[in-house]
C-alpha cells in the first residue's frame, strides 16, 4: 500500500487501453494480453494476464461506468506484479475496464476528482438490468434471468475458462467510508479488511447498509447478498460473486469513499430514533422520485432521441421507487435509537440520489436539445430543472460530506484488499 503512487486524475478508457498495451509490449515474456469480447457498443474488452499461478484471481474493475478508481488500482497491482510475477502464487487476469461504453459518458468529471458538481453534471450510471455487475445468469424459484450484456457474457467466459479461486470486483463510492463484502463467514479475513481504511486515514462505514437488510460479518464487512434477493426484485440479474460460486471462489467487493467525514463512522447517539430518521428519510425520497416523474410526465410525449441518459432515467426511477418501498417494509423494526452514523447516512443518500437522477435526468433533456428537438415542453422542463439543480447542490454542499479524498489513498485500500485476501487463501491451502 506504501508503494501506490500519487494520481492527480482518473484515466480515460484510452488512456488505460494505451497503457496496458504499453506494460505487454515492454513485458512480452510475463504479461499476456488477449480479447475476451467486445462491448454493446462494440469497444473490445481484454484480459491482462501475469504470473504462474498454481491458482488463479480474476480482478474486474469499473463494473459500473462511475466507479474509475479500479482502473487505477490495476494498473498500480500489475506494475507490482511485473516486478515479482509469483507473488502469493496466483495466476491473476486483470479486467481493467468491464463497461468501457458507460465509462466514456463519466469521462466529463474524471479530470477533477473530488469536484461534486462536475461528477453530478456528468454523472451516468445504468439501471440494475443495464449493469455489468447485475446481469449475470440467475434462476431463482419461478424467476429466470438469462439476458447477460456481452461485457457480463465475457467475464463469464474469462471465469469458465480460468476457474478462479478469487474474483475481487472493484468499487467506489460517494459519501460513505470504506466497506466490503465476503461471500463467505471468514472472520479472520474480515476482521483484517476491516482494519485496512484505517491505515490510510479512511473511516469505516457504520451508516445504513447499502442494501437494506445486509448481514455484518465483522465492522464494514457484510456477507455478500445472494442474487436471489435482489435479481427478482429489480428485474435484474446475479452479481459476479453468483458466477464466482460456480468454482467456490472466494468472492470481494471492496467500496471507497470519496470523499471523507467522520460522522460516517460515529456511532454515538443523534438524540432521535432510528424509525423517526428513516421516515424523514422515506418522505424526502418519495419527494425526490415523484418530482421527477412530474418531469417524465411532461417531456414524455415530445422525446424523440432514445439515449442511454433516457433509458437510465427511466428504469432507475422505478428501482429507487422499489428500493423505497423496501426500506419502508422495515420502519416498524426501527425502534430504537439513531446514531449520528445513521443519520448522517440518511442525509447523504438522499443528497446522492437528488443529483444523480436530476443529472442524468438534464443530460436526457440536452440529448433532446442537441438533436434539434426544441419543443416548449423540453425547453421548459431543462430550464425549471437546473435550477431545482443548482438549489439541490446547493444543500449538498452545505451539508457536505467533507474534503474529497485524494486517489492514492483509494488506490492503496483496493490494493490491500485483493493482496490481503489473495494472502488469506495462501494461508488456508497451506494449512
């Protein structure tokens, strides 16, 4: 971790394809690098691999489009790699970039990592059954998914080719502190995750778990969700960690913030219980998702360009609609008092997703402008929502959730996971 350089910025999908080609060409005899696919858009999808294993890691970065430090922190683990290919005796084939077409469309903000307006003005991220991460093949009682998007089909093929003993998906957040996930009760494992923020001055999640119900295994660490329970609700998919239990991998998604507070990690009391801060909270989203609907509602019938920023709008609306609905379920469970952690959670999601749907939402509305398409309707709505943009941003900020983290440090908490949990397997064999 003390060997991660600085990074001023995140790299294009080009400059990471530039690079990588760079490090096989000046490795000819260690580094393979080969295509395993292409994307929707036809970009090509390669697999880099290195080492001799005699057991294989597969590393998947940028699963979602808006989530760039894993291509930093591969980039950094194989010039590691390059300088001892035998390292912890594992094969490892690195996906640098699992969604280069979502990507492109977040490479507006990736030159200034940290500025919360650039990230939300050119913010874009699929729906559940457009992502990577989700869409891996699943049956579940009456319920089948068999729809894979061709980046998901070539991870699986990567996967069905190597049988890893390890995937590791690499994640970022927003305003949250640092978090994994295990797809297995290993407290040892978790228990040194765990203890890795912290050596780079990164604070733990201690908030509401990202998805309602999630089981914890040690602090930040929570058992990995089956797909079960999240495929059949949102219409989507299983996660990698569904394909990796094919090969009894063990499964990490690892998740840093962006930017740093302490109250995510202060589990002091708020002086309010946990019900009355969800209920705000509930309250507040159902604002949030039926104000945008107003907005569907009133440009529906004059769009004409079908953009990934409308698809995303559109299907992103009904998941937050049931993601609600499922918090809801969970208010009578609730009686008891909030920390500070939690409510501070509530408060940051709810600044999360006003900026994320109200981005892409204005980036729909300028697709439509762009294409000539000027009607009274779309001219309207694109003037009322930027400013109902500028007073949303305006009350993030002045909640902020603290200085931006610089990526180095994001960088070196990934990095320390997959090589902390590529060590963990070591250990177990050996014994």
């Amino acid at each position: 971790m003390s060997r991660v350089p600085g990074y001023a910025a995140f790299p294009s999908v080009d400059a990471v394809q530039s690079e990588l080609e760079e490090i096989a060409a000046a490795h000819p005899d260690l580094v393979r690098r080969r295509r395993i696919g292409a994307s929707r858009l036809g970009e090509p999808l390669h697999a880099l691999t290195i080492g001799d294993g005699p057991a294989d890691a597969v590393i998947i970065a940028g699963p979602h489009p808006n989530e760039p430090v894993g291509a930093l922190t591969v980039l950094t683990l194989i010039r590691l790699l390059c300088q001892d290919p035998a390292s912890l005796g594992f094969r490892w084939h690195i996906v640098a970039c699992a969604d280069p077409d979502g990507a492109r469309l977040n490479e507006g903000w990736y030159a200034t990592p940290g500025d919360r307006r650039a990230y939300a003005e050119h913010f874009y991220r699929p729906d559940l059954a457009d992502q990577v991460e989700w869409t891996f093949p699943l049956v579940s009682g009456d319920y089948r998914f068999d729809r894979p998007l061709p980046e998901t089909a070539a991870l699986m093929r990567l996967m069905d080719e190597v049988r890893p003993s390890l995937v590791c998906s690499l994640h970022n957040g927003e305003y949250q502190g640092a978090f994994f996930y295990l797809n297995r009760r290993d407290a040892v494992l978790a228990e040194r995750l765990a203890g890795l923020p912290g050596v780079e001055g990164l604070p733990l999640h201690h908030g509401e778990p990202e998805l309602p119900g999630a089981e914890p295994i040690a602090p930040a660490v929570f058992l990995t969700p089956d797909g079960a329970q999240v495929g059949p609700t949102f219409g989507a998919g299983g996660s990698s960690a569904d394909y990796a239990a094919r090969f009894g991998a063990l499964h990490l998604v690892t998740e840093v913030p962006s930017w740093a507070d302490e109250r995510v990690a202060d589990q002091s009391a708020a002086g309010r219980t946990h019900r009355e801060v969800a209920a705000e909270g509930a309250v507040a989203g159902r604002e949030l998702i039926e104000t945008l609907q107003a907005g569907m509602r009133a440009v529906a019938g004059d769009l004409t360009v079908r953009s990934p920023f409308r698809r995303s709008t559109e299907s992103t609306l009904e998941t937050f609609r049931k993601l609600a609905e499922l918090e809801e379920e969970a208010l009578p469970e609730l009686d008891r008092p909030a920390t500070v952690a939690e409510e501070f959670s509530h408060r940051q999601t709810l600044h999360l997703l006003r900026l994320r749907l109200l981005g892409v939402f204005l980036r729909m509305l300028d697709a439509e402008l762009a294409a000539g398409n000027l009607t009274p309707a779309i001219r309207q709505q694109r003037h009322l929502f930027a400013e109902r943009f500028d007073q949303w941003y305006g009350q993030a900020e002045t909640d902020g959730p603290g200085p931006p983290i610089e990526p180095r440090r994001m960088v070196a908490v990934q990095l320390g996971a997959i090589l902390t949990a590529a060590a963990r397997l070591t250990e177990r064999v050996a014994s």
